[in-house]
C-alpha cells in the first residue's frame, strides 16, 4: 500500500512540474468537458443573403457506376456558418487565407439578447447592455470573441423569418450597434464578433458599421452561428476552421466550442 501510495504521489507531482513547465514556456492548453459544434447545417434551402449565389451538389461519382460516392458543391463565400475576410469591407484588407492558425483560436463569451430582439427585431446591442452582462459575469477579457445570441439561430430553416424583409425589401434582424461596437474594441480590446444572424450589423444598418469596424482591424466576424443555448456565458474556447481560399473574402467555417 505505502509503494502503491508513493507512486501515485510520483505521478501527481511529475504531472504538476510538466503543467508548470509548460506554462512556463508559453504552452496553451485547452481544458473541456465537452465539444459543441456552431456550424449550421448546409442544404440549398437555407438563407441566402439576396443576391448571393445559390447552394448546389451534383453528384460526379456513385457506386454503380464508379464504385464509390462523390458531389460537387457551389456555394458564396459569406453563405452558411462562415467568417468574413477583411477584404470583403474594406478595398485593401487583407483575404481570409491570410489569418494565422493562431488567430482562428479565440476565448468566446456570450451575450443573450433574445428577449430583447423578440420585442424589437431591429434591435442592436447597447453599451448598457454590454455592462449590464459584466456586472453578472465580469469584465469581458481582452482577446475574446463577443458572440451574440439573439435567438434567430432556430429560425435558420424558415428563410423568411430569417430576414423578415419588408415591402420596399429592407432585412429586420438584430445587430451590435455602432456604439458598443467600438466599445469593445476601443475599452475591452476584443478579437471580433460572432452572431446567430446572417450579419453582426442590424438588419437595417446599410452602412455596414460593425463589419467595416472588424475588416479595418483585421479582426473576426463570424456570422450564421447556431447552438449559441449550448455555451456558457464565458469559458468556452472556440477553434474556426476556415477554408483558406486564396484571397477569398470569406469562408465557410466549421467552428468548434470546446466547453469546460
């Protein structure tokens, strides 16, 4: 018993001198108790930003033919779950295939705003609202993802509801506003902003502030999101696994929350 007991002591302590040595050299860790994937599902009915191409597969090979399964697929660069390049806001930005590996792995927390955006569809997150979530969960950590969780996730099979157009065909769908977009940047230092919407802006807002504000600073916007009820409020890391098309405005993602 006492060997038994002196070899798990051995273990114990050889395992904490490797952790500190590997914070010591600058190692980052991820530690989870379970993977949530955001990524929505791709099929050719799903939204469409008007004007965008649509979503196709042809199939090219079968197994009565070929001996084996394989399809084609079409698909816009800023359709499904996907991340929007600098370039695609601003003239000189850079493509999606110049983000670093390092980059696409980012500490997330979570905004909820249903509520609101159930009474005012047009509604856009405030600095007010921005303080009112760090007075319950504390100040938001430089370097982290804002993601915006509006509710508009489970409309993703209704195109309609998506983008509520109106009759002069303006969308209708929450957004961060100007205001606490440069908040976050300017006073909290973020790495960019994910939303279950098809646009981090509001419906509304043809100017596009919130996503030019990203694309200037090279930063993330991830847009189209789903599953946003599975995180926590803050703890969870993401890892975006972009397609790195050569000076691609943006790209598809599959992006994985690792949630402690």
């Amino acid at each position: 018993m006492m060997k038994q007991l002196f070899l798990l002591t051995l273990v114990v302590l050889t395992g904490l001198a490797l952790a500190a040595c590997g914070s010591a050299s600058g190692k980052k860790t991820i530690t989870y108790s379970r993977v949530v994937d955001l990524s929505q599902p791709i099929h050719p009915n799903i939204p469409l930003w008007p004007g965008d191409p649509p979503v196709e597969f042809e199939e090219v090979a079968n197994f009565a033919t070929h001996g084996y399964y394989l399809r084609r697929f079409s698909i816009g660069e800023h359709s499904a779950t996907h991340m929007n390049a600098s370039n695609s806001f601003v003239e000189d930005g850079q493509g999606i295939d110049a983000y670093s590996p390092e980059s696409l792995v980012v500490p997330a927390v979570v905004i909820d705003i249903r509520d609101k955006a159930a009474a005012n569809i047009d509604y856009a997150l405030t600095v007010e609202d921005v303080l009112a979530w760090e007075k319950k969960y504390g100040k938001i950590p430089a370097g982290s993802l804002v993601l915006l969780y509006t509710g508009w996730q489970d409309k993703w099979d209704d195109p309609a509801s998506f983008f509520n157009p109106d009759e002069n065909g303006g969308l209708h769908f929450p957004g961060f506003s100007a205001e606490a977009t440069l908040f976050l940047f300017d006073e909290r230092k973020v790495a960019g902003m994910g939303i279950d919407t098809h646009g981090v802006d509001p419906g509304q807002d043809v100017t596009f502030f919130t996503n030019v504000e990203i694309a200037k600073r090279n930063a993330i916007a991830l847009e189209c999101l789903g599953n946003l009820d599975q995180l926590p409020p803050k703890g969870a890391t993401l890892v975006i696994g972009i397609l790195r098309l050569q000076n691609g405005s943006g790209s598809p993602v599959s992006v994985m929350a690792f949630v402690p």
